[in-house]
C-alpha cells in the first residue's frame, strides 16, 4: 500500500506542475451471484450444486497530459465467506491488476509500458477475459505507431519467476516470452486487421534439467468487417504453425463468419458459425498436432456461455464447430434481454462409432440499466448433452446441466480534475 500512496502522491504533484493534465478516480463494485449445476463441464452424479457470491471491487486511477499516460488499477477479487469474519489475512485476494504509462516518443509514436490488458479486436485471440472477476492482464511493453490513417503496435513479453542469479526456467502458469505486431487499417464501410504472435511456453523436463527449454508457435490472424446497409459482417482466419509445448508440430485453424441484422431500432438477429480444428480421437498423433489453441482470448465471449470449451479446458482435444443464432430486443437505452442458441459439433473425429455431434445449448440474458452508475444482469443457460459430449468430457448420464446468474455492478466517477491548457498570448 506505500508504493499506492506513493503513485498517488506523484500523480496529484505532476497534475500542479504540467501545463495540461486530467486526473481522474473511478471504481468498481461487482458482486455476482452463480448457481452451477453442470457449468464448464457435465453435472456428476452424488454430488450438489454450488452455490456461491463472489466479487470484484476496482479503484482506479488514471492520469494524462499532452505526452504522458499513466494508469494504477488495483483490485480486489474474493467468494463471500472464504475469510472469517474477524480475520487478520484474506486470502490473496488483492493485487495489481494493471500498472502502466504510456508516453510520447515523437509525433505519432508511443510506448505503453508495464502491467496491461492487451485487446484486439473482437478478443477472439487478445483479449482482457472481462467476465472473470480476476480478468487477464499482461507484464508487456507496445510500441504504437498511430497516424491517422492506421494503427501498427509491436508487443512485446519475457516472464521469469523473479529475480535470480542463475537460471531462466519459468515455473509460473503463464507464457515464456512472445512477440507480436498488428496492423489495423479503416475504410468508411469495412475494416480490416492482421495479426502475427510468435508466443513461447516453457518446457521443463522433470528428469534432465538441461533439455528445459522455450517452445515457439506461431499464429497468423485476419479480422475483417463490414457494414451493408442495415447488415454488419464479421469474418475471422487464423493459422497456427511451429511446435507446441509438448514439442508436437503444430498445424491449425479457426474460421469463423458473422452477420448481425438490425431489423428494427429495437430488435437485432445474429447468425454465425465457428470452426477450430481438432485432433482425430483426441489427441495429437505421430508428433502432430491439428487443434486450434485461442491463447489469451476473451474465451467466455465465444461458443456459449456455460464454458464447456476453452475456458481452460478442451485444449488439444477433437476440436470445435459451433453454428450459432442470437436475437436480442431493447425494450429502451436501459434494459435489454438477448436469447442465444448454439448447436456443437466435434470438428474431428471423436471415436470410430460416436456421431460427432456435441451437444446444444441454450443461454438467456437480461440486462437492466438502474441509475446513472448502476446496472444489474442476470442470466440462465441449460446444455442438452449428447452422447458425444459424454465421451469427451466424461460418462455422467442423465443429469440436468443447467446455470443461473444474477450480477450487479456498481461503477462510480469518484473524482475528475482538469487542468485546461494555457493559451499562448
């Protein structure tokens, strides 16, 4: 807490000093109910439901001149009851989520630097995993080169377990290292993003120290969109190459096509489809591995909301294809209620006799505006499990799988303080 007070005493003495500065206090009070019967994977049999609040309570800071950015995002993420009520600790629930400056180098030039989300996009490959109240963020430094008419960032990662004086082996549950450059470029009806990553995992060989190493793949991404009339039009293609961390050649796809049709002011229809390569059974074979991997994505946001599929979970397996349709009606600015329906496929083969078919699922959400810095959502989701899914995940037979979800979110402006510019006489 003294480097806080620090930070802060820093900001408030350059917001005096510099000729224009803004500083602003914000915060955020999450707390979200969840009943889970069948979440993220099928309901066993013998057991009970869970039951649960957890919360996320943000105070953010963020401070800005002509040159300089800086933002301190401190949180802290806990379950209602996992400390007692006259406690002395709680249980590592505060941290850092995100500590960073960005600067001007010259015109058009900048680098952001420090603890980060890194967002691109539609957050199918990059993105801050919003929905979790720990969410995702990145130690990284990006060079943004920013004319006005397109956006190039270079990023760049290196991770260790802390300082040392011999060794480099990582032993945290993150990445090695990566680098990646994106490219982003629009047009008055279409725009249009490329993405490379060149991302590291570490390798530790539990038996001989000296074969540990840094096993690189590659991801080659294209995002388009485009708007037609009362249409709007969503495309993602990605390629993944190099090895994996089980040092498997690695050679894999994601597909994906989007249409969103505003019918009325009031009603919209999505239709869409997702394919993601798969391994044949399962598994990687003959040193080959043909299942996709979204990495740091915003997962939640993709194929259903009950997070049976890549929310860590369902990597290196038989794949994906999820064919989707979404209607939502906003009854006014403030309250709106959505219905999504997903039907999933195995994109490779599961076994020699199980059709490939994965299951269906069904996700309703409710949004409701309440004031001006309040709003409260809340959400059910069933999955209808087939014998396909079964395989995969498990052998559980007969069971509901079912989700339910109430969340209310409170996200004040505590303070706002601008300095204005001081013109030239």
């Amino acid at each position: 807490m003294n480097l806080l007070k620090i930070a802060l005493s820093l900001i408030l003495l350059l917001s005096i000093t510099n000729t224009y500065s803004q500083f602003t206090v914000d915060a955020e009070l999450r707390p979200r109910f969840e009943f889970r019967h069948g979440y993220k994977t099928l309901f066993p049999d013998d057991t009970n439901p869970a039951a649960f609040v957890s919360q996320r309570t943000r105070l953010n800071f963020g401070y800005k001149t002509e040159k300089l950015h800086f933002y301190l995002s401190p949180q802290d993420v806990r379950v209602w009851g996992d400390v007692p009520q006259l406690n002395v600790a709680d249980e590592n629930g505060f941290s850092l989520h995100q500590a960073w400056a960005e600067i001007l180098l010259v015109d058009e030039l900048f680098l952001k630097i420090g603890r980060q989300e890194i967002i691109y996009d539609d957050q199918r490959f990059f993105g801050n995993v919003g929905w979790a109240q720990q969410a995702r963020s990145h130690d990284a430094a990006i060079v943004k080169f920013e004319p006005s008419f397109m956006k190039l960032h270079f990023g760049a990662a290196y991770n260790q377990d802390g300082e040392s004086l011999t060794g480099n082996v990582l032993t945290t549950n993150t990445y090695k290292s990566l680098q990646y450059i994106w490219l982003h470029k629009d047009w008055e009806k279409l725009s249009a993003s490329f993405l490379f990553l060149n991302n590291g995992l570490q390798y530790i060989d539990e038996t001989d120290e000296t074969k540990n190493d840094t096993r690189y793949s590659q991801t080659a991404v294209v995002h388009l969109k485009a708007k037609v009339s009362k249409f709007n039009f969503s495309s993602n293609l990605y390629y993944q190459l190099g090895k994996d961390v089980s040092n498997n050649d690695l050679s894999a796809y994601l597909l994906a096509l989007e249409a969103n049709y505003s019918a009325t002011g009031n009603l919209n229809i999505e239709l869409g489809g997702e394919l993601q390569s798969g391994n044949d059974y399962g598994a990687p074979t003959n040193a080959k591995n043909k299942a996709f991997n979204p990495f740091y994505g915003t997962n939640h946001k993709f194929n259903g909301f009950m997070d049976y599929f890549y929310v860590g979970n369902h990597i290196n397996n038989v794949g994906l294809m999820d064919i989707y349709g979404n209607v939502k009606y906003s009854f006014n600015k403030k309250s709106n209620i959505s219905l999504a329906l997903h039907q999933f496929f195995a994109a490779a083969k599961i076994n020699d006799e199980t059709s490939k078919n994965l299951g269906f699922e069904l996700d309703l959400v409710t949004s409701q505006k309440i004031g001006e810095y309040a709003g409260v959502q809340a959400g059910y989701s069933q999955y209808f499990a087939s014998k396909g899914i079964k395989i995969v995940k498990n052998n559980f037979d007969g069971n509901t799988n079912n989700w339910a979800w109430v969340m209310l979110t409170i996200d004040p402006v505590l303070f706002t303080w601008q300095k204005p510019e001081i013109e030239n006489k």
